[in-house]
C-alpha cells in the first residue's frame, strides 16, 4: 500500500529524517515510535505532502506521491489528524467534519451564489453522516457545539471524525493521545482498535506504549531522524536498541 | 444549551432567517417615498455602494483572512475603464462596463496567483502597491483620465433605457445591495463557504481534507475585485464626474474599516458597518474639524467594546441571553 525508500529531510543543517525505509501493508495499523524529536512529524509531513522531501521516494498504491500538495493527496486517500491541533475554531463541530468530505461537493463559487439545484440536498445528507461520525470518534453530544467551546479531548477526537469523513485509503495520526488521560487515552485506544477492524490502513505517531502495544500490527522505531528497529510489537518490546534509546531518553530527560 | 440550537434569525437553516433579508426589502422600497431631497438620495446611494463593495470585501477578509489595501484601485480602475471607453471611445457603457470588468477580474487574479502562492500577509502589501501604482496612473496619464481635475461620463443606458438622476439610480443601487445580499449569503451557506471559513480557521487541515486553499483565495479576491469595479464603473456613470480621488488609499483603508467595523465574515455586518461609516461624515460635518477625532474614537470604541464587529457581537449577546 505505502512504500517508502531511502527517505531524508533535512532543515539547513538538521537532518530531521534521515534514510528511513519501510512498508506498510494494506489494512494493517503501523506505528512510528521514537524519542521527543526523532522525527516522526517531519516523516508524516513528509508522506503527507506538507514537506518535500530532500532525498528518497514515496510511493502509495505503486505511485510516486513525494512532493505532492496536501490537497491533492487528499483526491489520493490520504488524510491525517496533527499534533497541535488544527480545528477551524470558527466551525462548529459538525461542519469541521463536513469539510472532511469537501471533494465530494460542489464549491464553486457561482454554483454557490445561485443556489445549484442539489447541492444543499447533498449538504444535508452530509451533515447526517457528520453527525453519525461524530458520534462513532465518542463526540456525538458536541454535534451542535462550536469548536471552540469543546474541550481538548473532544478536540481530538474531532480530527479523526473529519478525517473519516473524507473516507481515506490511509490515515495518519500523529499522537492522537497526547496530553489525554488515562479513560481518554483507553478510549482513544478502543477507537483505534476499531479503525482496525473496518479494515482502514492507519500509520500511527504515540507514546504511550500500552496503546501502541495493543493496537499496532507492525512498529516502526525512530531515532535521531533514523530507522532504529521494525517489527511486531513482540519484537520491538525485546529488541535491545530500542530499550537502550528509550532509557537514553530518560536519563536525558531526567 | 450552545448557541447553534437557538433558531436565530441568522441561522442557515432557520425559517426566521428571510426575516432580516425582508426588513432590508421593505427598508429600500419605503427610502424613497420618505426621503425629503435628492441629497438624501445621494447619500443613500453612495451608501449603497459602498455596501455592495464591502459585502464582496467581506468574503475575502473575514472568509479567506486575506486583506486587500487596494480595493479603491479597483473601484477607481472600473470607474475609469467605462469612463474612458464611453467618452473616448463610444462604447455602450453596458460593454464598457463588462469589459473593465472582465480585465480587472483578470488583473486581481493575475495578482492573487503570484501572491496567494506564498502564504501569509503578502495579499495585503501587493494590494497597497497596486492601489497607489493605480492612483498614480490615473493622475498622471492625464491624456485619459484628465488628471488630478479629473473627467466628466456620460450618462448611462442600456437597451436604449437611459439612466439618470439620483431617484432612477437609487432603484439601481438598492437593487445590487439585496443581489449582494442574497448572493454572498448564498455562498456563505453553501459549502464552498464552509471551505473559506475551514480554510481561515487553520490553513494546513483544510488543505489536508483537499480544499485547494491558493485557487480559493485567488477565486475569492477576483470575485470582489470584480463587485469594486462594477461598482466603480456604475457609480462614475452616475455621479457623472471622477477624480483620481475615488481610488486613493484612504478609500481603500475605509473598506476595510467598513468590513472589521461590521463584523468580520458577516453579511449583515457588512451591510451595517458599511451604512454607518458612510453616514458618519455627513453627521459629523457640524463638529467643524473634530469629525475626525470622533470618526477615530467611534472605530476604537467599536474595537475594544465590540471586537468581533458590531452584528456578530450583537447576535452572539442576544442568542447567549435565550439560549
Ligand atoms: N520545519 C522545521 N524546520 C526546522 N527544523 C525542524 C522542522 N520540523 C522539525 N524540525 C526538527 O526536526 C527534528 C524532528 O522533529 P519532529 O517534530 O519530526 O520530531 P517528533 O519525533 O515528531 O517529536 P515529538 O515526539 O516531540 O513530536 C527536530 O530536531 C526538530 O527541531
Ligand atoms: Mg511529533
């Protein structure tokens, strides 16, 4: 499904990613785990056109998607949530999802202003399946709520109902637990679990073990921009590297 | 209880949302039968003019978070584009008019291509840019434009209905105000509107879900490029004399005070920001110099009392008090 080769990326004289390669097979969940900065953002900006890379090839479904706009991604199946937040605070819940499904409508600007016999008919029916995802990701009591007035958590959740609602071949979350607690985190967990089991093919950014242990199919371990180790979340638990840069991390940290 | 599941009057898909559209009917259908001379009517259109402008402003400011400072060049250019082509040239003012039209359509999106690529507040310096090179050009090409006198233009007709005085042209001007109403109001609610609004709120998501941010902007500020010069080519056919002055960029920074003033992405903000700026002159005249320290006390006020603009603050009040 995904293939990336000899991926690098480098900012001036940091090298964020650096030769990583590896494969993510069609319906399986596969995370990207590392250390505070090892480059897991940049390797799914990377994939997901918001950088070009600087060496290496990406290619989905046999194409070469390197260097292609987000927005033409997205005609691919390829949709992400962020790290930092990135909800239109000036929507409400509901029509952020809806703008998940944006290619499906019309938005033409003149269409708009006479009113184009069908396309309000379409919204409605939009805003239905909206509403069901919403209350699929667990927000379904924020379906009339503005974004602004949802909590963090919610928000969360919010970015991966919009990007099912553009009903992606491919789905990138990048720490979708992040500063969420423990019931929120197992939740998040239960949620991603089910992604699995409709058959969606998730490339998962997380630090929290347990939820990656549980989820993921194969992991990907990053650090300082390169591939550490891959394998099944068996064999990453035990792989000796691993263990050394996450106790590194630590003492580092400390 | 959030302020969504109220059924406001501005609410997409609430039945009470005809309501201010029919006020705003009855309003411009009574105006004339109570206004006591044409001065008022002058007023009222030059009002009206600046509505329609503002309305189209408004989607590229307050929807697509981008600035024009050049919006007077606009105006200025359709002005002199039908001024010249009906003197000089003959033209019907009809084809004159759609012709400027067009090339200042083409300009803006010309300019918006090579801009909107690079993000951020770009639009607004190459806009300032262009609104003075415009202003400087119709000064000094006085061959055309007669310079900083300024030239006369002929009156308007179309289907060999011609088009002249204040009464006749404030059926006109009323009328483009409720087009731009219902029309922005249309694309406001529809979901190439959700888009700019998406696209506003955070850049990179919308991209993300495949909103093509760069051809929206540059669709948008073509769009309201084009209302300014439609506007600018009517209202020179009706004040009948222009001077380099319609363009100038104290014209442009009005606009846009028009447009924050109002309410940013609000219809009807445009419509009241744009009715009150271009009223308040007139009723300051009689300060006799301190117009414009009221003129600048009144923006602030509005900014620190009603930051969001003056409807949007209103409605979010009142449907916070009943819901
Ligand atoms: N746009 C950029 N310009 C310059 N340097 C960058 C840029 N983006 C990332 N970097 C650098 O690349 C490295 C990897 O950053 P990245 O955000 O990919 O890490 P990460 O693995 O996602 O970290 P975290 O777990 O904290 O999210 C860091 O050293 C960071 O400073
Ligand atoms: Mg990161």
């Amino acid at each position: 499904m995904l293939v990336v080769e000899n991926l690098t990326k480098t900012f001036g004289g940091v090298t964020a990613v650096s030769d990583v390669s590896f494969t993510v097979e069609k319906g399986t969940t596969h995370a990207v785990i590392g250390p505070n900065g090892a480059g897991k953002t940049t390797l799914f900006n990377l994939i997901t056109g918001v950088y070009t890379p600087t060496l290496g090839s990406i290619r989905l479904e046999g194409v070469e998607i390197g260097g292609i706009a987000p927005e033409k991604l997205a005609r691919r199946g390829v949709s992400r949530t962020f790290q930092n937040l990135q909800v239109s605070m000036n929507l409400s819940a509901l029509e952020n999802v809806m703008t998940g499904a944006h290619l499906e409508l019309n938005s033409s600007l003149v269409a708009a202003m006479v009113r184009w016999p069908g396309i309000a008919a379409k919204d409605r029916a939009l805003r239905a399946r909206a509403a069901e995802l919403l209350d699929f990701v667990g927000c379904g009591r924020y379906a009339g709520a503005d974004a602004r007035s949802m909590p963090y958590g919610a928000l969360k959740r919010l970015e991966i109902a919009r990007a099912l609602a553009a009903d992606p071949k491919i789905l990138f979350l990048d720490e979708p637990a992040a500063g969420l607690n423990h019931t929120e985190t197992h939740e998040i967990e239960g949620l991603i679990a089910e992604l699995g089991r409709r058959g969606i093919t998730v490339v998962l950014v997380e630090h929290d073990m347990k939820l990656v242990m549980s989820v993921s199919t194969r992991i990907v371990v990053l650090d300082y921009g390169k591939k550490l180790a891959e394998g099944t979340p068996e064999e990453i638990r035990t792989n000796r590297d691993v263990i050394a840069a996450y106790l590194g991390a630590e003492t580092e940290g400390a | 209880m959030t302020s969504l599941s109220f059924p406001n009057l501005l609410e997409p898909r609430s039945p009470m949302r005809f309501v201010p559209l029919a006020i705003l009917v009855a309003v411009l259908a009574t105006l004339p039968f109570v206004l006591p001379n044409v001065w008022y009517f002058d007023v009222a259109i030059r009002i009206a003019a600046n509505i329609t402008v503002v309305i189209a402003l408004n989607l590229l400011i307050g929807h697509c978070g981008q600035i024009s400072l050049g919006h007077a060049g606009f105006f200025g250019l359709g002005a002199y584009g039908s001024a010249i082509l009906t003197s000089l040239y003959a033209w019907p003012p009809m084809l004159a008019l759609a012709a400027t039209a067009i090339v200042v359509g083409l300009l803006a999106w010309l300019v918006a291509v090579a801009i909107l690529r690079l993000q951020g507040h770009y639009l607004a310096m190459a806009t300032l840019g262009l609104g003075i090179i415009v202003s400087i050009v119709l000064t000094n090409e006085s061959a055309f434009t007669g310079g900083p006198d300024g030239m006369s233009v002929p009156d308007f007709a179309v289907f060999g209905l011609r088009i002249a005085g204040e009464k006749a042209w404030y059926w006109v001007f009323a009328g483009l105000v409720v087009a731009a109403v219902v029309f922005a109001t249309n694309i406001v609610e529809s979901p190439a509107g959700r888009a700019l609004r998406a696209l506003h709120g955070s850049e990179i998501a919308a991209r993300v879900v495949g909103i093509d941010t760069a051809s929206f902007k540059t669709r948008v500020f073509a769009l309201s490029a084009v209302v300014a010069a439609v506007m600018g080519s009517l209202s020179a056919h009706y004040m009948g004399f222009i001077t380099p002055g319609v363009a100038g960029f104290s014209k442009s920074v009005e606009l846009v005070t028009m447009v924050v003033v109002g309410g940013l992405a609000s219809v009807w903000g445009s419509v009241f920001g744009a009715a009150l700026l271009t009223l308040l002159p007139d009723v300051l005249a009689h300060l006799e110099g301190w117009e414009t320290l009221a003129f600048g006390m009144i923006l602030v006020a509005t900014m620190i009392f009603l930051p969001r603009g003056i409807v949007p603050s209103l409605v979010a009040f009142f449907t916070k008090k009943e819901g």
